[in-house]
C-alpha cells in the first residue's frame, strides 16, 4: 500500500514539472503553452482523486 501512496505524490512532481514547463516556454518564447498547463491541473485532480480513493480504501479495512 505505500506504492499507491508514492504515486500519489509522483502526481504532484509532475505537476511542478508542467508548470516549471510552461513557465520557461513562456519566458524564452512570450508564448503560452496551454497543454502544459492542462496536464499540470490534470496531474493535481489526479493527486486528490487518488488521495480520496486510497483513504476510501483503508476505510474500508
């Protein structure tokens, strides 16, 4: 069960990853990159979905 909550926070790594993407592209270019930005709000749902799935689960043991 502790793998499930390492990936949990991987989730976070690659949103700081996509942000920190998004932010260099923006300062070399003046360009915004918006996949970027989707994946890093993506990556944060997904921190919280699986955060509240594995509190579901240990709930139910």
């Amino acid at each position: 069960m502790k793998l499930f909550k390492l990936f949990q926070y991987a989730y976070i790594v690659f949103a700081v990853l996509f942000v920190y993407d998004a932010f260099a592209e923006y300062n070399s270019t003046g360009q915004v990159k918006y996949l970027s930005l989707f994946l890093a709000a993506l990556a944060v749902f997904m921190f919280f979905f699986r955060k509240k799935f594995n509190n579901k689960f240990d709930n139910n043991k």
